[in-house]
C-alpha cells in the first residue's frame, strides 16, 4: 500500500514539474507589468489580470458573460498564463 502511495505521488509529482509558465504568470496580480500592455484599455488589462488569476486557481470559476474589452481580456489572460504541458 505503501509503495502505491509513493508512486502516485511520485507520478504527480513528475507531472506538475513539466507544467511551464509564461512570464509573469506566476504572479498574476502583477501580470500586466511582465507584458507591454500599454496600447490596450483598461478595461482590457483589468481582464486580462482577472482571467490570469483565474488560471493559476484551483476553483478558477465561470468565464465572464457578454463582450467587450474586459471579457477579451479575461480570455486571454486565462490563456496566457494557464499551465501549458512541455513536449
């Protein structure tokens, strides 16, 4: 039994560590600092710091409904800097 909880953990383990994160990924709040996002609104970057957050959560809840700006940026943020596997 013993040995089964250590493989497990073990194979867990191998997996998280060939997650990669982008720049500023690790530290959503300030992910927008790592990125020239100079050019896009606020409402954009505020999303796009929301959607990052979002991805590095455990429970990282419903996407936002509607459109505009903070809804894109939401997205992209979440894309950004979710966990991307290593090939």
């Amino acid at each position: 039994m013993r040995r089964t909880v250590l493989l497990l953990l073990i194979l867990a383990g191998g997996c998280a560590s060939n997650d990669q994160l982008r720049p500023g990924a690790d530290r959503p709040a300030s992910v927008t600092s790592s990125l020239n996002l100079s050019g896009f609104p606020p409402e954009f970057r505020r999303g796009f710091t929301d959607g990052c957050s979002a991805a590095r959560s455990i429970f990282p809840g419903a996407r936002p409904k509607g459109e505009g700006q903070y809804v894109a940026g939401w997205q992209d943020g979440f894309d950004y800097c979710k966990a991307r596997a290593s090939n």
